[in-house]
C-alpha cells in the first residue's frame, strides 16, 4: 500500500540482512527502493544520528 504501516517495519530486518549479506543488487530493484525508502524516513535518520550507525553482521 501506500501507507507506512508495522509491516513494512517487520520487513525492513530481512531487506536489511539480505542486503547485509550481499543478496539484494540491481536484480530485486523494489526491495532496493523499499530500503532506500526506509532509510530516509524521519525517523529513521533520526534514530541513526541519536543511536550511531549499525553493523547487521559482522
């Protein structure tokens, strides 16, 4: 939908570990904008200026 809703906050992990893991590329281009999208909520920015950024595996 067009609605940021707790879905697509419960997907962002498995877009994100998939990316982590060198498994998202120019081939799946929706989940690539769906990130992408993520990353410039608001809120999203925010959380990273406040809590530093993350490293998903190490």
């Amino acid at each position: 939908g067009n609605e940021f809703t707790a879905a697509d906050i419960q997907m962002s992990f498995p877009v994100e570990a998939a990316g982590a893991r060198g498994g998202l590329d120019e081939s799946r281009p929706k989940l690539m904008a769906f990130l992408q999208r993520i990353h410039a909520r608001p809120a999203y920015l925010r959380a990273i200026e406040r809590g530093g950024p993350y490293e998903l595996m190490k």
